[in-house]
C-alpha cells in the first residue's frame, strides 16, 4: 500500500465526501448501517414487550446488566477488528479462525445462526411492517391477509433491485431511513422526559408482584425479571457487529471498529431511554395492552393525538431501513462464507459492483417464503415469537467471537483491560443463551440440525472428506436436533 493510499484510509471523510467517492464505506455511513441495523421495529415495542415481564426498577437493573454486555460485545469485535484485520468475514470468520481443529464446523455454525438470526428477523420487520399499516386504516377497510401479502412481497423485491445496484447506493439508503427513524424516537425522549411521573415509574412491591398483570401471574422474583428481560434487550442489539461483517466494504479496518462503538453507544441510549420513560409516563396496566406504546406515551403530553400517526410512520420506515441493512448482511455472510468453501460455491459469485448477486437472490426466495406468515390472523403472537427465535439463533455466534478475542488476547499478549471485556461479553452471551427459555433453544438446535446438510453439501463441492472433528460434531448437532423436534412434537417441549 503506498503512502498516499494509507493516508486515504486512515482520514474519515465527510458524509458529502463519501457519496462523491469510491465503492467503500466511510465511517458515517458505517455507523449509519450500525444503528439502521440495530433500530428496528423492536425499540417502538420495547416498553409493552419490557413491561409485561419486569416492572419499570427491574427493568432499570435489566438495561444496566444488559448494556454493559452489549457494550463489552462490541468492544470485543472492534478488538476482533483491529487485531485480525484480516478476518473480513465478521462473526463468521472469528469462529473460524478460532476453532480450526474442528475444521469448518464451527465457522459453518456461526454463519448458519447468523444467517438464520437474520432470516427471521427479516420475517419479522414485514409481520410488523403490515400490522402497523393496518392500524393506520379504519377497521372497515383492513387489507385482507392475501392483499397484505403480495404488498410485502413488491416491498422485498424493491429492496432486492436497491441491493443489486451495489453497496454505496445501499448505504446512503440506509443512512436517510436512519435520520428518518431517529425523529420520532427523539421526540419521545424529548416529550416523554417532560411528562415524566417518578410515582408512575415505582411501582409498589416491584421486586416480588408484576405491576402489569393480576391474580397468580403476577407472582414473580427479581432474577426472573431479568432473566425476562434479556431476551428483549438481547433482541434490541441484535446487529451490533454489523459493521464488521461489511469489513470487507469499508475503507479500512480502524474505521469498523470504530463504527462498531458508536452506533453502538447512539443506539443503547435512545433504546434505554425510550423504554424507561414510557414506563414513568403511561402506568404497567394500560402500556402492556398498547398496541402501539409511543403513540400512547406522545398522547400524554403536549403533542397529543398526533403522537400516534408518528409513531406509525416512524414505525414503518425504521422497519423498511432496518430491511435494506439485514438483506445486504445476511446476502454477505453466506457469501464470504462461501468463498471459503464453507457455503456451497453457487453464493460466492459477486457482480462487477462487489454485490453478492445470488446470496441476495437466494435469501431473498427463502424470505419470501417466510412471508407466508402474514396469512395468519395473529400476526402479534407471530411476531414475538419470531423475534425471540432471532435473538436465540444468534446467541451461539455471539459465544464463539467471545471465546476467539479471549485466545487472541492470550496469542498477542494483549493487557488485563482486553481480557476482562473479553471474559465479561462471553459470560454475558452464555447468560442470555439459558436466559432466553429452553422452548426457544429447542428450537434453534432444530434449526442447526437442519444446517448440517448444508454443510456437507458444501464439503463434497470441495471434494473434501469430514474429518473425526467435523463427523464428530454434525453427529452431536444431528442427534440434538432430531431429539428437540421429537420433544417439540410431542409437547415435552411446548411454547
């Protein structure tokens, strides 16, 4: 690399600069991808989803434990990024690099949760993209369940051209839904904090009686509310290493990890902050039953009835944002995976553009398939409990990086500080692993017994053997996932 060329890398240009520029991404558009990969539907829910589980303290302990987890996951990949600037493949290829005595069993489960993390969470951004245009209709008009459909499907489609036309065109996409997302988001936390009630906030008997329900199920404990919490908060985060999986698009490596953190930070407080003043503005029994709880929040202070049409909207385009950023994702992992021999060599091809042509083509079929979940006329319960599956099948991912930046601490002799944030963000995606619910983790390992068939796939393509490692391994995720579809199936295991 030349002087010039370095020089180049290491100065972050300007958002003006960027559009102007080369193929790859700066830094603005990089943090913009972090937070429209974060900001999702999620965090216009989270109050209902938080409150129905733990009360507002609970919940403010939740955020606390939660937050410093995120805070040292993201810390670990931008420490991933900075010392194996290399690994341009992300979580995918931090599991490879990692655990290469097993071969490329571990790298192919990494990218197989990912992906699937990223699958359903495609699902449901459109499950929550149509509910929330329906409320925008007056009963007597709702869009019936087919029309709703073939809507989401013209959606999909768009964002697929949008995607095919190449990664800056996407970005400064993203970036513009990112600015548009935020308006509503801050003007609840503007409004909301003005209206704030602290004797709405503390409820009576909160570390023992949920606020929001009545009778036996309101019987709880404190751990139980955390517990219960972190599925949410775990699913709010979810894309905190969205910076590093585009490492290969950005203009140098330095820049990723420090995209990594900020979006990271901008997204923790306005997600905290939502939540918890929604609490302390709209009492545990009437935010629970909220269909949509910032409209309810923005209707108790001075901007009214107006609140709810801008939550909507807002709703609708964090949702549309957050799709232009996980399709590229996902489309990019199974590529770079792909390219390794891990995936099957027909989602490795790339256009002229860098775009990865038949990953997006490809996942983007199986999306469509997904939305076959609109025909349901219980699209809230789908939702929630697609939502929770995305959160669960990417936790496993999230081990495995931990686990690698703490053999990279002790293969570069890295000080006290790295090994500590190291030790807390694999403690912390072990903790959410059992947190999440055993009905969930079933699930998953269903899903990952799936994947073994593609995997060895991918090994007869490169005319490779499995070696005791691997057979060893699919053996294990084979069994376990054949014996948690018999559990699921016969109701020993039940949602």
């Amino acid at each position: 690399m030349s002087n010039a060329t370095a020089k180049k890398l290491s100065t972050s240009p300007s958002p003006t600069e960027e559009i102007k520029g080369d193929k790859k991404l700066g830094l603005g558009l990089l943090i913009a991808l972090g937070i429209g990969s974060m900001i999702g539907g999620g965090v216009f829910n989270s109050p209902t989803d938080l409150i129905s589980v733990a009360n507002p303290f609970a919940n403010l302990l939740a955020w606390v434990i939660g937050g410093a987890g995120i805070i040292c996951l993201a810390l670990v990949f931008q420490l991933l990024a900075k010392q194996r600037p290399n690994l341009q493949g992300g979580i995918y290829s931090y599991a490879k690099a990692g655990f290469g005595s097993f071969g490329d069993f571990m790298g192919f489960n990494s990218a197989w949760g990912y992906c699937l993390s990223a699958l359903l969470g495609n699902a449901s951004f459109f499950t929550l993209m149509m509910k929330t245009l329906n409320s925008l209709l007056p009963a007597e008009k709702q869009i019936a369940p087919i029309v709703t459909l073939m809507l989401a499907s013209v959606i999909l489609w768009i964002i697929v051209y949008v995607q095919l036309r190449g990664t800056k065109d996407v970005g400064i996409v993203n970036a513009f839904f990112t600015i548009c997302k935020l308006i509503p988001l801050v003007l609840v936390i503007v409004f909301g904090g003005l209206a704030f009630s602290p004797g709405i906030f503390s409820v009576e008997n909160w570390q023992s009686t949920l606020a929001s329900t009545t009778g036996p199920a309101s019987v709880t404990t404190l751990g139980a509310q955390i517990n219960a919490a972190m599925g949410v908060i775990l699913w709010c985060f979810v894309g905190v290493e969205a910076s590093t999986i585009l490492a290969e698009k950005a203009k140098s490596q330095k820049l990723v990890g420090k995209a990594t953190v900020i979006s990271l930070l901008i997204t923790l407080s306005v997600y905290a902050l939502v939540s918890l003043l929604s609490m302390g503005v709209v009492p545990a029994t009437e935010l629970v039953d909220a269909r949509t709880p910032l409209a309810d929040v923005l209707s108790n202070t001075i901007i009214g009835s107006a609140g709810a049409m801008i939550v909507k909207l807002g709703i609708i385009t964090s949702v549309l944002g957050a799709l232009v950023s996980w399709i590229l994702l996902l489309a990019q992992v199974f590529t770079v995976a792909a390219k390794d021999g891990v995936m099957p060599k027909l989602l490795a091809r790339e256009s002229e553009k860098g775009v990865p042509v038949n990953s997006i083509i490809i996942t983007s079929v199986a999306t469509q398939l997904c939305l076959l979940v609109l025909l349901s006329d219980k699209l809230q319960g789908v939702y929630n409990t697609v939502i929770l599956l995305a959160a669960t099948t990417i936790i496993i991912p999230y081990v495995l990086s931990g686990i690698y930046s703490l053999i990279v601490c002790k293969q570069d002799q890295l000080g006290p500080k790295e090994y500590f944030i190291s030790i807390i963000a694999t403690i912390y995606a072990i903790y959410c692993l059992f947190a999440v619910g055993i009905m969930f983790l079933a699930v998953s390992f269903v899903f990952y017994g799936v994947g073994m068939f593609v995997f060895i796939l991918a090994k007869k393509e490169k005319n490779q053997k499995l070696t005791k490692a691997e057979k060893i391994g699919v053996v294990f995720t084979l069994g376990l996932g054949i014996l948690m579809a018999i559990l699921l199936a016969t109701g020993v295991i039940a949602f």
